[in-house]
C-alpha cells in the first residue's frame, strides 16, 4: 500500500510539473502583442510580398519560443549564450532564404 501512495504522489508531480513546462513555453498575451507590432513593423519596412508575410510570422514565432524556452532554462549563462548565437544563426539562415537580398540586408539592419 506504502509503494501504490508513493507512485501515485510521483504521478501527480510529474503531471504538474509537465503542465508547468507546457504553460510556459506558450507565448503570454503580452509577448504576442509585443510580436504582432514587430511583424507589423517588418512587414511595412521589408515591403514583403502577400506569399512572404505568412512565412516570415511563422520564422520569428518558432525562434521567439525559442528564444523563451532559452530563457526560462536552467542551462549556466555560456552555454546560454552559445544556444542564443545558435537559434540566432539559424534564423538567420532562415530569413537569408526567404528575403530577396534587399530585404534581407534590411532585416540585417533593423536588428
């Protein structure tokens, strides 16, 4: 009976403490407004095309979460940095190939 209670109180630990780590890897209504005015921003300063605009939001969502789940970890402040230059980079190669050189020149500006 002592070994049922003690599976049963992991369990629930390990169901919240997952829910906790989902919860936070979603975006808050603040950070999506904060990324609906940045899009907004992109949007009119790279003069992207209707074909564009859908796949350069869904680029800047995935690196924003990212980024978050970056944030939130326990990892020690280098390897923090070095995943940051990594998910950077590979933004970046993302955007390389979706912008016209133009764009991309002026994305590389306006960050």
């Amino acid at each position: 009976m002592n070994i049922l209670k003690q599976n049963i109180v992991i369990g629930i630990v390990i169901l919240m403490s997952s829910s906790l780590i989902a919860r936070e890897t979603v975006l808050t209504n603040e950070e999506k407004a904060k990324l609906k005015l940045q899009l907004t921003e992109y949007f009119e300063e790279l003069d992207l095309s209707e074909e564009q605009k859908p796949k350069f939001k869904e680029i800047v969502k995935k690196y924003a979460l990212q980024m978050k789940t970056l944030k939130i970890s326990d990892n020690r402040k280098f390897a923090k940095r070095r995943k940051f230059k990594s998910i950077k980079k590979s933004k970046n190669k993302e955007m390389k190939v979706l912008l016209n050189t133009e764009q991309y020149q002026v994305y590389k500006e306006k960050k």
